[in-house]
C-alpha cells in the first residue's frame, strides 16, 4: 500500500534494527504433534489505513471482526499477492513477486480504488482487505542464536514469540492474547519502502517455543516473506515444514512449561523380561529441576531385555498317514523352580506308525486292454489294533482274446471290396462274451462276359464306335455283367478313279482330288476318290 503518512513510517521505524533476547521459557506439550500453522483469517475494511497501525488491533482486536475461515498444516506462510497490472503495450501481468516488481509501469492505476478477490493458503476472500494471525510451536533443532526476520512486509505484521508474548504454553487456542508487547513490529508506510526487521534469540534444542505472527493487508498488494536463520547458518525461508508444529490446547497439562531450559539429556531405562528378543517399548519426556530451579529435558527410552532365553520343544504324535508333518504350534510360558517364566514353542508333528499298504485288485472284463479305471484309499486295522493306510488300485484285464470274423457277400461286380464293419459280441458256451469284429467283404458271383458286334458299312476302316455295359441272366438264374463293343467293318474296298485333262503345260500333275460315292447294282455304296490329272 503506497499511501501512509511521513509520521506513520516514523513511529514505526523508529524501532529497526536487531533485537537480542534470551528465550527463557520453553514448553513441552504432550498431545499429538500436527505439523505446520494454524491459520485464522478475519474481515478487514478496504481502504482503512489507521486500523492496522493500532498495537491493539494486532494484538488480538482484529477477533472482534467476521471470522472468515480457518487453515490448519500450513508449512508454507509465504504471501506474494500481486493485482493484475495492464502495461502500456497492452500485455496484462501478474507478479508472482511482487517486491520486485516496478508497479509504477502500469497504466490501469485504477486498481488502487477496487476491491478485488483472490486466494490466501488456500481460502477465497478479499484479498486486498484481510486479517490473518498465524499460531504454532517452533521446534529448535540446535542449540544456539536463531534469527528471525519478517521482509517485504506490505501491509502490516507483528511477530511475537515466546512463552506469554506469543501464547501460554500448551494453550495455542488463545493466541490473541492482547500482549502488545512484540518481537517483531514491521509496518510499510505509504509512499516508502515495506517493512523489515529482525530478531535474534537463544534456543535450547528439542524444546517448543510459542510464535505467533499477524499480518493485515488494507488495500491492494499483499506481501509476507519470513525467515529464520539456524546457528549453523542455514536459512529457512517461508516453508516451515518439520520447524513448526501445532497441538490441540492443554492449559491444565503438568510440566507443560519449562524455566530456564537446558540442554536434553537422551537416558536408557532397561527393564527384564520373559521375551526372547530386545525392544524399545516407550520413549518418555519429561522435566528434572535442579536445586537452582533450572529444568532439564530429559528423553527417557524404556527398552524390555529377556531375563531366559526361550525354549522349543517338540511333541510327536503316531498316525496312520505316511508322511512326517507339522500340524500345528502353540506358544506358553513355563514357570521354572526359580518361579521365573520362560517362553516355550511346541511343535506339533504327526508321524507314521505303520509304512502305507500298496493293494491291486484285477477285475476281468470282456475288453482286450488291461487298464486300471479306479484307485480307492481306504485303512486296514491289523491285529494289533492300530491302522494302515491302504491304497487300492482296481485293474480291469481282458478274459479272452477277441475274435476276428469275415462275411463273405456275393454280387454281380468283379471287384473284391470290404463295405462295411461290424462289432459284436459273442457269448461262448462258457456263458462270456468275446469281443468280434466283422468285415463285410462282396466278392463277385460270375466273371464278366466280354462281347463285340461287328456291323458293316461302307467305309474302308475297322474301327469301334460305341461301348455298351448290360447284365444277361444265365440259365442258373443268375446274372453276369456284360461289355459289347459296338465295329464297323468296311463291306466294298474302296475304288480309286484317275480323270486325266489336256492342257497346255509341259508336266503332268494332279491338281485335285475328289471324295464321293457309288452305288453299286446290289444298291450298296462304295466309297470313290478321283484324282484330276493334268
């Protein structure tokens, strides 16, 4: 926010610079541990610039406006609010750091006067006019300086730490607790730069110290950037995860507060028992006060040892099956005459008594392969009472071969062919039946008969001109296939005439020839060919 008077950033300013102080209070709250801040966000007027300046506001006034939502595991408590800025060319931008942005290049300098929505660790508001206090346990890793600072500070914060200034111990819920007295008091007057401060404090290491930071943002830009700097120099920035912690408020836990800490001392607490392993079974924390009232944390490891080492036994049973097994295992204790106990394992293992029994029992059938269609388990109980198992395989095996026919069929063909099979039974005079197979063969009755007719034409070549198949019943009442071949024969050879031509070449040739017919005085034809000669 850019308007704030001359005498505003005077008052505040006047405080900059590094602050030293001994933390001398730290707390050890016993409820579980939920990592990161808790966050409260409260209605704030747009446009107020007075407000938020008043010690008493950021001290816990800001509860009496709308409460407008709660966050809890916050790690990271960085705030870069940047308003979308429209530059000169057109190209509208939102800064995602806004302290290192030149907000003078904007031309839509009308923002200034808009309240404007946006999102803060997640939760919907106005964010151009909130309140927002942020609560939580500091967990100090080392022994040493801490320094905190808050920078970029646009509009308003204030960081209180410590047992009483931040919150009570073991009571985070009462975080406006109205003490104005801050660590930190950072506020960024109009027309000047933001806000920035630090602070330094001796921690013990493993102790929680109470923080508390409040940030208001009137109009505009909103801007936070904390961090905190370890003895060993490194630098925590914004994310405070594995830092800071929250636990649920506890004012009446005992030991909750820890005067003048001093470093935590880590002691083994060995306790015997009947088990026959070595575990860590509790851890305890707590305080030891020495004459001078100083309280020491100390982390207490309860481990369990085994006074006996344990036993296995195993006990045996007989049974009538062929394989050693474990069927079972049963833990107790056993009490020795020393009145001790000592933890005991008994195997349960069954094993055979008699060596299984192997049995085949054969079965005659009528079929002609030995084949074993069955296996029964059953047990035998002998003479001396006790059992066997038994396995039983029944065998069927063939009672007679079986037999092979033939049925002869006679036919009228004269190939020999098998034309069908047959399985059958027979039942012998023995009252057992004999697998048989027969095969139907037709053999032929009578020999084919071969005929050929002649017939005579008046060609002057033999040649077959038909093939004919028929059956003729003899005078036994059979019949036998018969094939006539159908010839011609030639009845007149055939004449040959030559017609001779003058002409007026000097060579004699034939230069036709001509195929016709004659009949003959007996009304027969006889074939002709003319040869024309010149």
């Amino acid at each position: 926010m850019f308007r704030k008077s001359i005498s505003q950033w005077l008052l505040w300013f006047s405080l900059l610079g590094i602050t030293r102080v001994l933390a001398a209070t730290a707390c050890l709250p016993q409820n579980q541990a939920q990592s990161g801040f808790t966050a409260k966000f409260y209605q704030y007027d747009f446009g107020d610039t007075i407000t938020y300046s008043n010690p008493a506001y950021m001290a816990g006034g800001y509860t009496q406006r709308q409460l407008l939502g709660t966050k809890t595991n916050l790690n990271n408590i960085l705030i870069a609010y940047g308003m979308k800025c429209r530059l000169w060319n057109g190209e509208v931008v939102t800064p995602k750091e806004p302290w290192n942005f030149d907000y003078s290049k904007c031309v839509n300098t009308d923002y200034i006067y808009q309240q404007q929505k946006g999102t803060i660790f997640g939760l919907n508001l106005y964010a151009t006019d909130f309140t927002v206090e942020l609560t939580g346990y500091f967990l100090a890793p080392q022994n040493g300086t801490y320094t905190f600072a808050l920078s970029h500070v646009d509009d308003s914060a204030i960081l209180s730490f410590g047992e009483g200034i931040a919150f009570d111990c073991c009571n985070q819920d009462d975080g406006a607790n109205g003490n104005t007295n801050f660590s930190i008091n950072a506020i960024k007057p109009n027309n000047g730069p933001t806000g920035h401060m630090n602070i330094d404090v001796e921690l013990a290491a493993n102790y929680y110290y109470p923080l508390k930071i409040v940030f208001t943002n009137t109009e505009q830009i909103a801007m936070l950037y904390t961090t905190v700097t370890l003895p060993d120099g490194t630098i925590v920035a914004n994310d405070f995860n594995g830092y800071v912690f929250s636990f649920d408020s506890d004012p009446q836990q005992p030991s909750c507060t820890v005067i003048n800490p001093l470093p935590f001392v880590t002691t083994t607490s060995t306790i015997p028992w009947t088990g026959s392993f070595t575990s860590s079974y509790t851890t305890e924390t707590k305080i030891v006060t020495d004459s001078h009232g100083d309280g020491e944390g100390q982390v207490v490891v309860g481990v369990e040892t085994p006074t006996t080492p344990p036993v296995l036994t195993t006990e045996y049973t007989p049974y009538s099956g062929s394989v050693t097994s474990t069927y079972s295992t049963e833990s107790t204790w056993v009490t020795g005459t020393d009145g001790k106990t000592t933890p005991e394992t008994i195997y349960h293992v069954e094993t055979p008594t008699t060596p299984p029994v192997l049995t085949t029992e054969y079965t005659g059938y009528s079929g002609n392969i030995t084949s074993t269609y069955s296996t029964e388990s059953t047990y035998v109980t002998g003479t001396d009472g006790k059992t066997t198992p038994e396995t039983i395989y029944h065998v069927e095996t063939p009672t007679t071969p079986p037999v092979l026919s033939t049925s002869f069929t006679g036919y009228n063909g004269n190939g020999t062919s098998t034309f069908s099979t047959e399985s059958t039974w027979v039942t012998g005079t023995d009252g057992k039946t004999t697998p048989e197979t027969i095969y139907h063969v037709e053999t032929p009755t009578t020999p084919p008969v071969l005929s050929t007719e002649y017939t005579g034409y008046s060609g002057n070549a033999t040649s077959t001109y038909s093939t004919e198949s028929t059956w003729v019943t003899g005078t036994d009442g059979k019949t036998t296939p018969e094939t006539i071949y159908h010839v011609e024969t030639p009845t007149t050879p055939p004449v040959l005439t030559t017609e001779y031509t003058g002409y007026s070449g000097n060579a004699t040739s034939t230069y036709s020839t001509e195929s016709t017919w004659l009949t003959g005085t007996d009304g027969k034809t006889t074939p002709e060919t003319i040869y024309h000669v010149e």
